[in-house]
C-alpha cells in the first residue's frame, strides 16, 4: 500500500450471523453489486489495492475468512479523490439530468 499519493482501504471486521458463511457473503455482495458499473466484487482470494482504482470512480471489495470463528473481514479500496464526493456529486448531476448515471465517470483507472 505504502507509497501511495491517494486512495482509501477499509478494512472492516464483521461478525456473521448464525449459520452465514464468507461464501455466503460473498455470493450476496456479488448479487447485490452485479448490476452497478462501479462497483466490482473480486474472486476468492483477491485484495483490493488502491493502485488499481487510481484516477477512477470504482470501489473494490473483496471478502475474506477471519482467524476468529463466526467473523470475515470485508475489504473495499476507492480512489478517495474521484470515487468521493466529486464522483458522487456527478452521479447525483447525471441521474437529476435525467443522463445516464455513468457519464462522464467511465474513464480507465490510472496506473501507477
């Protein structure tokens, strides 16, 4: 992660309920994001890095087993500078304007 010039990562602890696996999780954020341009659930296994949203309006999330029985740990990287409030506040723009939510968002991550 570290050099890094912008970008955020979360990483959030979570408890599951009774009988819910990471799968679970997973198969459900993929479902409920399957649909959203900017929003991209990774496989099994993959972290997000901020060097892959650099310049862009996407958020990565990926889920991940804990050590600790009954908890997964949930991961999300944005670009804080687009994906932020400026990149909200063109969505909002968009979707007021009756245009497509996307316009003028859809541009190729930065990398580095």
């Amino acid at each position: 992660l570290i050099p890094m010039s912008r970008g955020m990562l979360s990483t959030m602890y979570v408890t599951l309920a009774p009988d819910a696996t990471v799968e679970d999780a997973r198969r459900i954020l993929s479902e409920k994001y399957a649909d959203e341009k900017f929003v991209h659930v990774l496989p099994e296994g993959v972290a997000p890095h901020t060097r892959h949203v650099r310049g862009s309006n996407l958020a990565l999330i990926s889920v991940h087993p804990d050590r600790i029985k009954g908890r997964m740990i949930v991961m999300c990287a944005i670009d804080n500078l687009v994906k932020g409030a400026s990149g909200q506040a063109l969505q909002n723009m968009n979707l007021l304007c009756g245009l497509p939510e996307h316009t003028g968002l859809m541009q190729a991550p930065m990398f580095p």
